[in-house]
C-alpha cells in the first residue's frame, strides 16, 4: 500500500546523513507535489553497503517549484524540478521555515 | 578577442594575484559542529553547490576508460558488487580524491579498493600484479 | 552553436597511464580469481560499443510519426524501446547494473521544456544514448543545472520564454530518462530516418531542440548524429 497518493503535498525529511545518501541536500526540509508512483526498489541504504537484497520501499516522484528550492532562483516562477524519493524520506507537507 | 573577453581575461588574472590565506588542516585538536557538519557531507551531493561557467568540452573515451567501464559492470554483473556500492565506494574515497580524480580513475580506483576490502585479493597480490602489468606493457611501448 | 562552448576535444595522453596498469591489473585478477570470464567482458564490451545515440532518434522519429507509438513510449518506455530494437534487458538478460530497467520518456510541449541531470552521480539512459558526454560527469554541469538551469541552457544556446515551464529531471535513483523533443516546424512529410536525423544526443538530454536547416532545399539525406560528429 502506497502512503502517498498522487497529488500529495509531501515535505522530504531531514534526517542525519552520514557518508552516502541519494537523498539530495538541496530537498531537505523543502515541500513538493507527488507527480507518480515508481516502482517499490530496493533502497540505497541498503543496496549501498552491499545488502542486495534490503529493505524494499515504494518509491514518489515529487515535483517542487524552483522558487521553493532556492531563494536566489535566477529563472521562471514557473519552474520546476523533479526527483524521486523513498517512502521514508517524505512526511505530509508541513509549513516550510525558510 | 573582444574587449569583453580581454576584461574578463585581465579581471580573472587580477583576482587570482589577491592573496589568500589557508587554514592548514593537520588532524585538529577540536573543530567545530559547523565544521564537522560541513567535513561529513555527503560528497557527490553537489547540487546546488556555487559554481560558474565552464567551457562544456567532448572528450573521446580512452581505451582504458572504456574497458574501466566493462570491468566493473561485470564486477557487478557477476554480483561482486552493485553499482550502487561502488558509488558509495566513490564517496568514501573523500573530496580529494573524489574531486582530484579524473570520471573513470574513480570507478577502478574504487574497484581494486573493494576487491581487497572484501578479501577476493590482498594487498600484495595486487602490488606484484601492478608490477608486473606495468613491465608488460613499457615493454610492449 | 554556441559562443562560450569550445567543442574541441581534450588532448588524450600519449604515454601509458598508471590508470591503464591499474585497469589491466583488476581485470586479469578478477578473471583469475573466477569474479567473471574473459567471455564477459568480450560480451559487454560488444554491447557496450554497440549503443549510441542513433537508438533514441529512433524513439523520437517513431513517436513523431505514428502517434499510436508515442502513446506506448509515454506509457512504458521499457517495453516501447523493443519495437525499435532496443532491449534494456542486454546484455546481461536482467539489464545493466548502473543503468538498470526503468526507462520513462519525458515529452517536450509548447508549455513544458525537460532536462535531465544526475547530481550525484552521472546516470544516464545507455542503453538509448550510448555513453554520457564527458561535461555531463562533471561536477559543474551536476552543480548548477538543478539551480541554475536556463543559465546552462544559455550557454548551450538555448533560450526559453519565461512562460514555459523548464523542467529539470535529477535521475537520483533508478530511473532513466531521456527527452522527447518537439517535432519541429519545416519537417511535414520527412520519412522516419529524415527525422531521425535532426534529433541529436543534446536534444534528447535537454539542452538543445532539434534545428532544421532553412537554407536546404530539401529534407537531409545524411544522418547528423553520427558519434564522430558528437552532439
């Protein structure tokens, strides 16, 4: 069972990494829109460090404004960005602290 | 070249005589959290990180490069690793080698390291065998 | 083309590189110790110089043409690139270990302008692009396209009105994507392989559209994507 639908504001959690993640820093914390589901993968937390086998997890594309990512966005109000997500690394959108 | 180009050229040269002052970095007693934050960050994570214009050039793939590429792909085929370790393994080689080595030198730098890591070779199988790749092929040339 | 891009190729070394000695070192240790056999490497080195750009102007060129294709490409791009003979399953049977079986194709509209990028890496569509231009690896092009991205289409000399959408794609985990281009203005009645012919690796990684050359008086005969012309 997926958590998120399609259409869910979703905010990519900011949990402490140490010397890998696939999870980008520059999405901590920032609020986008489920855009598609994505096949359930095993997750780099484990696929990394040699558990080919690990844990699988529904994965999300999300889709954020680019005015939401960077407070210096130089482009159009309209532009976006697209990246995807394990299952763990969303939460309901909250209200973003910029 | 245009006088644009020519201030540019000059500006770059001008800046580049302004002196700077490192902080030698030499295992510290202490640093800070900041510090700390900033020396564990995940180093392929660079989106987002400053950065200007570069000339974006084509460059042919070197024969070694292109059979870098198939070694490790068959490494990972035949389930030694998976990508996505050896990713991880780029990461862990640390900002100076990730950012002082050349694409592909990463990705068999990163190969011959695991491969001992996993205790499929040791050390010293891989030192002979280096000496003897390198006699063989400054023969051959 | 653009100004401040300098196309020309990097001098290559003449001498042997402590890279090659090392390379050579692992791949005989590795067939030595039974981790894969010299048949392997021959296999996927065969289907390694055996992709290239070529496959994905076919994609483009097909779904241009027949729209019923392009519906499936959109659906499932996996299953789509067989019909042009593209089986992301090669060369292993379960697919490439860095590029894995999850192809989805991103269409280009009046409204929406994609470009791909691999910020932590450089993943990137092989099995329908081939290998990834070098400046697509480097740590600047990973920098600045998620942040700055009509600059680095500015410098490519792509320019796009404000109101549309650019889109930048940041492949972080399994999927690959490739761009769909629009079908430009000038190519009404081209054959599949005319078309084919002015979609150009850069114009289905996103940082170019396909040109068509007003100045010809009739449809190019003669593929533009060949791999020696790069782009």
């Amino acid at each position: 069972m997926s958590k998120y639908q399609v259409g869910d504001r979703v905010t990519v959690r900011d949990a402490p990494t140490m010397f890998h993640t696939r999870t980008q820093a520059f999405t901590r914390g920032r609020t986008g829109v489920v855009v598609e589901h994505r096949p359930e993968w095993v997750i780099p937390e484990d696929e990394a460090w040699g558990r080919d086998n690990g844990r699988t997890e529904r994965f999300y594309v999300v889709r954020f404004n680019q005015r939401d990512l960077w407070a210096d966005y130089t482009g159009s109000d309209s532009d976006t960005l697209e990246s995807e997500f394990s299952e763990r690394w969303l939460m309901p959108a909250k209200e973003e602290t910029k | 070249m245009s006088s644009h180009t020519n201030f540019d050229v000059l500006q770059k040269r001008v800046r580049a005589l302004a002196p700077e002052e490192h902080t030698v970095l030499d295992s510290p007693p202490t640093i800070s959290n900041d510090f700390f934050d900033a020396l564990r960050h995940v180093v392929h994570d660079v989106g987002g990180q400053p950065d200007g214009p570069m000339a974006y050039k084509e460059k042919e793939e070197e024969d070694w490069e292109a059979r870098t590429y198939v070694t490790c792909e068959c490494l990972a085929w035949r389930g030694v690793w998976s990508a996505e370790e050896r990713r991880r393994a780029e990461n862990d080689l640390g900002e100076t080698l990730y950012f002082g080595l050349p694409y592909y030198a990463r990705w068999i730098m990163v190969a011959a390291k695991t491969l001992i890591n996993k205790g499929i070779i040791t050390p010293d199988e891989l030192s002979a065998k280096l000496e003897e790749v390198r006699q063989r092929l400054e023969v051959k040339s | 083309m653009s100004r401040t891009h300098d196309h020309a190729p990097i001098q290559e070394s003449e001498e042997i590189s402590e890279f090659e000695v090392l390379e050579t070192a692992i791949r005989e240790l590795s067939i030595s110790h039974g981790l894969f056999s010299a048949e392997d490497h021959r296999r996927f080195t065969e289907w390694a110089e055996s992709i290239g750009p070529a496959g994905g102007s076919r994609l483009v060129a097909k779904a241009w043409v027949d729209p019923e294709f392009k519906e499936r490409l959109l659906a499932d791009g996996t299953e789509a690139c067989k019909e042009v003979g593209i089986d992301w399953n090669n060369p292993t049977g379960e697919g490439t270990p860095s590029d894995y079986t999850f192809f989805y194709v991103l269409e280009n509209t009046p409204k929406v302008h994609n470009v791909i990028v691999c910020t932590l890496c450089s993943c990137y569509p092989r099995p329908v692009l081939g290998h990834s231009p070098a400046w697509y690896r480097t740590p600047n092009y990973r920098r600045r396209m998620v942040r700055r991205p009509r600059e680095v289409l500015a410098e490519f000399g792509l320019y796009l009105p404000p109101d549309v959408e650019v889109r930048v794609h940041d492949s972080n985990q399994k999927s690959r994507f490739m761009v769909m281009p629009m079908r430009p203005e000038g190519t009404e009645g081209w054959s599949e392989e005319q078309l084919a012919a002015i979609v150009t690796r850069d114009t289905m990684i996103g940082v170019a559209v396909p040109k068509v050359d007003w100045t010809a008086s009739s449809a190019p005969s003669e593929a533009l994507s060949s791999p020696s012309r790069g782009h």
